[in-house]
C-alpha cells in the first residue's frame, strides 16, 4: 500500500476496534467504518493512520468519545458520526486533531458539551441536530467555535430558554448570517415553548438583568465598528433563491411571504452550497453525510430525516405548493413532526391524517385554511402539539378537536375566528397552551375552559369588551400566564369582576397592562388601578 487509497469497511458487523487495527495501512486517506455495530474503540485502534483525512462512524452503537479515542489521526479533516448514541465526550477527545474541519454528530443522545472541547480544532461545519442540548455556554464553548465557521446546524434539541441561553443568542447574533442552518426552538420555559430563540428579546429570557449586564457577565467581546471587520447581519438583495442539502435533507426556499405568527422577519435564506475545502471543484458537505439507517419512505416534494433515538420522522413539507393534504405521497411511515406551513391548503378532512397516528406535531400554519371536518384530527391520539395559526379559520367547535385527548399546545393566532362554541376545549384534558391573539373575538361562551388545564392563555388583540368569570374564566384554575393586551375594554360596572379574578392573580401572571378603551375619563388607565 504505498500509494494513498480508501477503505471501505461499512455493514461488516463489527463490534470493537481492537488496539493497532490499522497498524499497517499507513497510506489510507479515507476509513468508512459506517453501519457496523460498533459499541467501543480501544486506545490506539489508530495507530498508524497519520495520513489519514477522512474517518466515517456514522450508523453505530457508539456511546462515548473518550480523550484517546482518536489518538494518532492528527491528519483528520472530516469526522462522521451521526446516528450512533453518543451520551458523552470527554473535554480532550478532539484535543489532537488540529486539523479538523467538518464534525458531524447529528443525531445522538448528547446532553451537554465539555468546556474547551473544541479549543484545538477550527472547525467550518458543526451539525449538532437531533440531540439532547439544553444550552450552550460562550466561555470554553462557542468562543473556540467561531473562529472559522462556514455552517452550524443546532436544530431538534430541547433548548432552555431562560438566562443561561443568553450567551448563545449573543453569540448567534455576531456569527455571520447565514452561518445558522434552521431554527433554534425553545422547549422550556413553558411560556417559551415552540418559539424561535432569536425572535425573543435579551430583556424577556434574562429579565433581571440590563443588556449591559449580561454583556459584562458574558465576556463576549464587542464587534468591531470597523466596516473592513464586520460580519454580514443581513442577507444581499441578490439573494433570491437556493437549493442545498444537509445530512440527507433536502431544503428549499420560494419567493412566497407567508402570513406572520408573530411580529413579521425578514426571510432569513439558507446558505448557498459550500465547498468543503478550499477548490472549485468540491462539493458541498452534505454530499459526504450519510442516510438514515433505515430506509425512508417520504412524500414527493418533501424532505424527511430520521431520528436515531425513537427512529421517527420529520417531514418537512413547507411551502411546497400543496392544495390538499391527500397530495402527500406516498405516505410516511412513524412520522413524529409534519410541516405543512406555507401552502395553499383550503379544507382539512377526516381523511387526510388516517395513517398519521404517530404524530406529536402537527404544523398547518400560513396556509388558507377556512374548514376543518368534525373528526379531522380523530387519528391523531399522540398529537401533542398543533399550529393552525395564520389561516382564515373563523369559528370553532368541540368536533373539531375530537381524538386530541393529548394535546398540550395549540395555536390559532392570526385567524378571523369570530365565534367559539360552548365547551369547544373539552375534549383536550391536557391542553396547556392556548393561542388565540390577533382574532376577532367579542366574547366567550360558558365553559370555554372547562375541562382543560390551561397554564398560559393569549387573547391580545381581539375586540373584547368584557369577559365573563363566572363559567368562562374561573374554570383557569392552573393558569401561569394570561394576556388580555390590546383589547377594547369597556371599564364599567360589568368589568368589576374581571378585574377582582386579575387582581387575585400573581402579578406575573398578567402580561402586561389592562388598558381601558372607554368610558372616555378612564381611556388608557389599567383596569387593575381602578377603585
């Protein structure tokens, strides 16, 4: 072997790499070790491959990367090894490879990452999707991460949202801008979960701190004001449209503007395709990553990955141009997260979901929806959480919720909802969150509520007047948060009850003020202030 060459060693059943496997292969420049059932590697195991480049892992039963585990690999560019169940990396486990460029661990059961883990390395790429990440911290973590990075991908990991993420947002936002691939999603705290990390102020996750103070606390150093320095913030007008994959998932933008749930952003572009080393003739990362270790049936036009831990699927279906659900072929088996936002679908039938009964998220989002069967959601006993945010939905029924006995969160924000029948909620006992802002409700009917266990309820910007406690709201026995913003409020003798339930409330449990609309001596005073 004294010319370079490439071993191919995927699917051979092998379970340990015994001390000097590779002694002899001092010439090989790429080892695929991918799909085996390896479960540990002895110090050592590569000894000899000073030379190597390229190193696959991928598809394993690897559960940890100790400080020896890649001893005498200080050539390794491209280290592979998603889809394993990596609980744990030693702080030292890439402390030799100085050379190492692209790091794909997308995939595992990481918890947390050691401090200083990637001070020796200068990485371009980092997919850290589909873990278990809560937060990442700035100092010893992403300060070394920095330096020289092309792509980060962060999605699928349970992010907690509260002061210690602080250090990641800030760190995001000094990174270049399309540096990050996909969204950062917070799971915790509750009134945090399912929105976007950077879509939410400093202020909001760190409340007692200033913004200055958490700067200083950081230790993140300021950008320079220097224009020749600074970063890209913001996409070029010239940026229309891209194509580009990521681990086996396929991405595409459209020029279509999708309703807002929020407050409306700029369409943030995906990067374009990078080569992996410097060349004209390289291809992007993602054609060196795997596919998923098993086989994958995904509907035509869609993008699906697989996650190793339960092996269930995301299909990320957004702004395909589907008219009905029916189109999804052919359909997906053990589909755990469906993303149908930004479509053109109208109707939602008992039909569509009859095979979906191992969804946990269901997003309809931004599409134009104005219909939905008694009995669409029937086949969906898992469902846990479900966006239909942003359609033109204007009333709802309890028929419309039946089979969703598990659902926590639902969101129906950005809709011309007028009307919501008596009991309407009563068949979701686990109900959590409930999103009904910027709607066109007058009123509630008698037990709205009852039956749930609602923590968080958002009623901003109806045309409330007045809302009954007596059988709407005092079935909020779990209530932790409430936000009544932006309403008409009619600040007469019928609201004296209202703003007893309020006042008995914890002061943070009220977002925000109260404002009265009228009578006109009592426009813009707190409804709480009153006597």
């Amino acid at each position: 072997w004294s010319r370079p060459f490439k071993l191919y060693l995927q699917r051979n059943s092998m379970r340990k790499l015994y001390t000097n496997s590779f002694l002899h292969l001092n010439n090989a420049v790429s080892i695929n070790l991918g799909n085996n059932a390896l479960q540990d590697i002895q110090t050592g195991a590569f000894n000899g491959l000073r030379v190597l480049k390229r190193l696959y892992l991928h598809e394993n039963k690897l559960d940890i990367f100790r400080n020896d585990t890649f001893l005498g690999l200080e050539s390794l560019e491209y280290l592979q090894a998603d889809y394993n169940v990596i609980k744990r990396i030693e702080s030292g486990a890439f402390r030799n490879l100085s050379k190492l460029r692209v790091l794909i661990l997308n995939d595992n059961l990481i918890p947390m990452l050691p401090t200083n883990l990637f001070k020796s390395v200068s990485l371009t790429h980092l997919d850290l999707r589909g873990n278990r990440l809560k937060v990442l911290s700035y100092r010893g973590m992403l300060d070394h991460i920095g330096r020289s990075l092309m792509e980060i991908q962060l999605e699928e990991n349970p992010w907690n949202c509260t002061c210690e993420i602080v250090q990641l947002k800030s760190w995001l936002e000094r990174i270049p801008y399309t540096a990050l691939v996909g969204d950062i999603t917070c799971e915790t705290p509750f009134h945090f979960h399912g929105k976007d990390l950077r879509e939410i102020k400093r202020s909001k996750l760190c409340p007692m701190l200033s913004d200055s103070e958490v700067e200083a606390s950081l230790g993140i150093p300021q950008l320079s004001s220097s224009k020749e320095n600074a970063w890209p913030t913001k996409p070029s007008s010239m940026l229309s449209s891209f194509h580009f994959t990521a681990s086996s998932v396929e991405y595409k933008t459209s020029n279509k503007q999708p309703k807002p749930t929020k407050q409306p952003r700029a369409p943030r572009p995906p990067p374009t395709p990078r080569g992996l080393y410097p060349g004209p003739n390289q291809p992007p990362v993602a054609a060196y990553q795997t596919r998923p270790p098993i086989p994958i049936i995904c509907p035509t036009g869609c993008s699906c990955s697989l996650h190793i831990n339960d092996l269930g699927l995301t299909v990320n279906c957004k702004e395909r141009g589907f008219h009905n659900i029916s189109e999804l072929l052919p359909r997906p088996l053990n589909a755990k997260k469906l993303y149908l936002s930004g479509n053109l679908i109208q109707k939602i039938y008992r039909s569509d979901f009859w095979n979906f009964s191992s969804l946990d998220l269901l997003h309809l989002g931004n599409n134009r929806i104005s219909y939905v069967q008694d009995g669409a959601f029937i086949n969906l006993p898992n469902l846990k959480s479900l966006y239909l945010n942003g359609n033109d939905i204007e009333r709802l029924t309890p028929g419309m919720f039946r089979g969703l006995q598990s659902l926590h969160y639902l969101y129906f924000e950005y809709n011309l909802i007028r009307e919501i029948q008596p009991a309407a909620f009563s068949l979701m006992p686990n109900l959590k969150l409930l999103f009904l802002n910027d709607n066109l409700l007058r009123t509630l009917p008698t037990d709205a509520f009852a039956g749930t266990s609602l923590a968080r309820l958002n009623l901003r910007n109806n045309h409330f007047l007045a809302l009954p406690v007596a059988g709407v709201l005092e079935h909020l026995h779990a209530i932790v948060q409430i936000d009544l913003k932006l309403n008409p409020w009619d600040c007469t003798c019928e609201l004296v009850p209202l703003k007893q339930w309020l006042e008995a409330l914890s002061s943070v449990s009220v977002v925000g003020e109260v404002l009265c609309a009228s009578p006109e001596p009592l426009a813009r005073r707190d409804l709480r202030s009153l006597e």
